[in-house]
C-alpha cells in the first residue's frame, strides 16, 4: 500500500501543535525550538546556548502500546504495563475485548472506548492473548486522538515499507470485522509507518515489571540523527521520555539524537540507516575511517608478517576497500566482510550460550587471536558482561569484577574519544541512570 499523500503542514503550525501537546511539560521559556532544518526536514535546535547534563524537555507520548515481542510477557496491563497474575480468566478484560487489563485500569474508564472498538472488530479469539491483536493496540489508538493531536501525528515523517503492511494482515486475522475500507486502512498504514520511522522503545518498570513499550513521542522525534549524538534520553515511566544534553550545545546549533547503537562501526551503523531510515549519513564520524581514533572497524591484517589492523579506506561509500595502517597492503571488502562476518558469528553464538565467567575467558584468552580489542563487535561482548553482572543477581568473584570494571573502562574511553559526552550508555554503565 502506497502512502496517502498529506497536505504539507507548515514549520510554524506543527510548532504550535508540539506546544499543545507539551501541555503543562512545556517550560516558559524553552531552551529548543522547532525549525527548517539543513539536515532533514524539520529540526529541534538551541535557542540559547546549553550546558552539559542540562534539561532540554521533558514529554509525553502522542501514542504508545506494548511491543508484543518474544522477550516481553503478554500478561502485562496495556495500560499502566503491570504484570498481570492468575490465568487468562484473570488477566484478559472480562468484556471479551481480548486486551489484558489490570483491574485498577478497567475502574478508570480509560480502556472503555479501545475495549468498545476491540469488541466492535469481534476477537476471534477471546480466551487467549494474541500478539498480533496485541501489537496493534499502539496503531488503533490513532482513533482516539484529539483533532490536533491527529494533525501532529500526520505531519511526522513517515516512511514506506512493504513490509509494514504485513502488521496489519497480521492483526486482521485476529477479527471478525477488522476494517476494510480504504481510508482506515490508509490511516492505520500511516501510522504504522510513523512508529517505524520516528518510535522509541520505551521502558517501563512497575513494582519490578519491566518492559518494553512503543513509544511515538512527537517532539523527540524530530530531532534528527548524528552517529555522536548532543543530547541523551532516558524514560522516567513509559509515556515521559527525558531529554539532556550530553555536552555543551552552542545558540543556533541543531539538538541531535542517534538512531544506532554509539558503539556500531560505520558499516554497521550505514547498513542499519540505509535499510530502516532509508538516508546516508554524512556525520563527521561517518567520513572519518579512524572514527575518531577508536578504530571500531579495525580487523587484523592478513598479509604474512604484518601484524597490524585494516581499516576502510574511506567511508562514503557502503562497501569500499580497505588498508592496513602498517603495512599499507589495500584488501577489497569482500574479503575483510567475511573476516567480521567470521568475529561477529563467532562472538554472538558466545554471548548467547556462556555464562558470564565463560564470556570473559573467552573475551580475555580467545578473541585476541582473531579480533583487535577496538572491533566493535568485541566491544559489545564486553558491555555484555557489564550488563549481565549488573543486571541479574548472582555471586562474582573478585577476579571477575576486576575484569568488569576494565571494561567498562575500556568502552569510556572509547566514548570518550567519540565525543560522546554523558551519552545515554555512559549513564546507563556508570549507573547513573537504572
């Protein structure tokens, strides 16, 4: 299904609709403003100069619902993402919507009309939950949006994908009566599109539940990429994302947000822009090969008796060539892909079958034979090992901390040298952040 083409709102309109959406969030003076932006579209940009760690917004969603993914329990309430105990009997809303509710949500009314909606569609199946049915929770909630909250959510970008039409096949066999008039879907399409193009995974934790949530925020996303972005967010529940800077952002400079992982290499981060975003990034970090002398692309040098790294010769292009910084030997990318195809297969199947001391023996004593300590996908092995020793509980020996906190070292300094400043991940590894 092809877009629905919409009138073209102006720069200054959806400003003023962000202002209504902010509500009481919405500071007096404001240190942002929404403008014409050279990088795409529409920007979010400094109008004053900003220090480092300092608020930049605070903001609710336009709209959210549970990502029904593998890794998330469907027995969570879709509105205040409770974990819901006891059997379906139990959990699923006892009008015969289908939709888990928690008892406290049904007393609110807040659920009435999406439970009206739902029961109007008629579930096919209402002793269970369905993930796909599920999943669209956050796409029928578009009905329930004001008149200028509607408008808001129609002038956010919204890319095209095949593919993104399949969620709503998918949800349409859950229903007797699922929509099929043209406009509907045509709504539903856009908006599907709006997530895919402009979501964050939010996070929710209620009394020790956490999950992930998807989240639209119409402010946060307008801010437009950079692969070293200024500013860092965090969630403080699941509809209020947290927007600072992670370093000083001068007047007039535009306030940037990374749609990647920071500790990507460039090929990973293009290849990820390219395919989901559908832009080329053209960031300083982007044309730099060294990225900043942290080398996160590097793999060893294969000639006989060199023991130095290659890097890619040059960045603007997908798949160029790439050299070695000692021996200056030109290798093409064909070859040095199936090199970290060969380190990303192998570190990946470890992080998913070792326990945290077999990770580290095999990050300490192993990958040095095939892979530089700057590869990325190294890295993300060691801030593996950051995440499972602080995120479950369990009894480490001394030894194993030491290592933890090297590497933990090792990834700020690589932060460090990006520019990255207090970026999300720092905050999330120095435990600033839960």
């Amino acid at each position: 299904m092809a877009l629905k083409d919409h009138k073209s709102i102006p720069t200054a309109e959806v400003a003023r609709l962000i202002d209504l959406h902010l509500g009481e969030l919405r500071e007096e003076n404001p240190n942002w403003q929404v403008i014409d932006s050279p990088i795409s579209g529409r920007g979010v940009f400094a109008r004053r100069d900003i220090k480092r760690g300092e608020l930049i917004f605070r903001e609710h969603t336009l709209l959210n619902g549970p990502t029904a993914s593998k890794d998330t329990l469907l027995n969570t309430c879709i509105l205040c993402f409770r974990l819901l105990e006891g059997d379906m009997k139990q959990v699923l809303c006892p009008a015969g919507c289908s939709l888990p509710v928690c008892v406290a949500c049904q007393q609110t009314g807040e659920h009435d009309k999406e439970c009206k909606l739902f029961r109007y569609w008629v579930p096919k199946d209402t002793t269970r939950i369905n993930p796909f049915s599920l999943r669209i929770v956050s796409v029928m909630r578009c009905f329930l949006l004001t008149r200028e909250k509607r408008k808001l959510l129609l002038a956010m970008q919204a890319n095209s994908d095949k593919y993104y039409m399949r969620e709503l096949e998918r949800a349409s066999e859950c229903f007797e009566n699922f929509p099929k008039d043209k406009e509907t879907l045509g709504f539903f399409y856009r908006t599907v599109s709006v997530y895919n193009t402009n979501a964050f995974e939010g996070r929710s934790n209620v009394d020790g539940h956490e999950t992930s949530v998807r989240a639209l925020f119409a402010l946060a996303g307008l801010m437009n990429h950079n692969c070293t972005a200024n500013s860092s967010h965090h969630f403080d529940d699941a509809r209020t994302i947290v927007v600072m800077a992670a370093r000083d952002i001068a007047q007039g400079e535009e306030i940037t947000a990374t749609y990647t992982k920071i500790l990507w290499n460039t090929f990973a981060r293009q290849l990820f822009l390219r395919g989901t975003k559908h832009f080329i990034c053209e960031c300083k970090r982007c044309l730099d090969p060294t990225e900043n002398g942290t080398y996160l692309s590097a793999l060893f040098c294969r000639e006989q008796g060199c023991k130095g790294i290659v890097i890619p010769v040059q960045s603007k292009i997908l798949q160029p060539d790439w050299r070695c910084t000692s021996c200056e030997t030109v290798a093409p990318h064909a070859k040095m892909a199936r090199y970290q195809d060969f380190a990303l297969n192998t570190i990946n199947n470890r992080i998913n079958t070792s326990t945290v001391h077999e990770l580290i023996t095999f990050i300490n004593e192993m990958c040095p034979r095939f892979c530089p300590p700057s590869n990325y996908v190294l890295v993300e092995a060691k801030l593996n090992v950051i995440w499972r020793m602080s995120r479950f509980k369990g009894e480490f020996s001394e030894e194993e901390m030491q290592h933890r906190d090297r590497y933990r070292d090792e990834i700020l300094e690589i932060m460090e040298k990006l520019g990255a400043g207090d970026c999300t991940l720092k905050k999330l590894i120095t435990n600033e952040i839960p």
